[in-house]
C-alpha cells in the first residue's frame, strides 16, 4: 500500500489494517504518527495468507486536538506480481 497523508492541527496515530472478512481477525497491520501539515508519503506491505477473504481499513487514534483533520491521498492498494 501506498499513499500520502497529513493532519491539519494535531497528531493521529493511523493504523491500517487488513482483517478476515467473515471473523474480523486482524491479519496485518500498519502504524503510522502523522502530526505535520505537510504530506508525508507512506509505504507499507501486508503480509496474509493467499485463500483470505479480507479488506483494508483504517483507524484513526490517538487524536490530540478536538478540531483536527486527518487528510490521505493517492491510495494505492496492489498485490505483488511474481
């Protein structure tokens, strides 16, 4: 996965993670502080079993300021080829 992210007035800690579609099991995961207002780029790989029924989200925690934004861009979500 790839994107660019940013926070305007505050600091989040953004988690991405990929869980099991039908249990909810969390299969992989991805931390990130994002506490500038300035883009940042963000490059992480997740590593689950091929036969998983799964999808990505995110979580956005540990926000410091009430009227702070946490802004991502040009999410790119793809699989490696062999």
């Amino acid at each position: 996965m790839t994107c660019e992210v940013r926070s305007t007035n505050g600091r989040h800690e953004v988690i991405w993670v990929v869980k099991e579609r039908e249990r909810g099991d969390r299969l992989s995961e991805h931390r990130e502080i994002v506490d500038r207002n300035e883009w940042k780029a963000v490059d992480a790989v997740f590593r689950v079993p091929p036969p998983e029924d799964c999808y990505l989200r995110f979580e956005d925690q540990e926000l410091t300021e009430v009227n702070s934004s946490l802004h991502i861009r040009n999410l790119i979500l793809s699989e490696p080829t062999i």
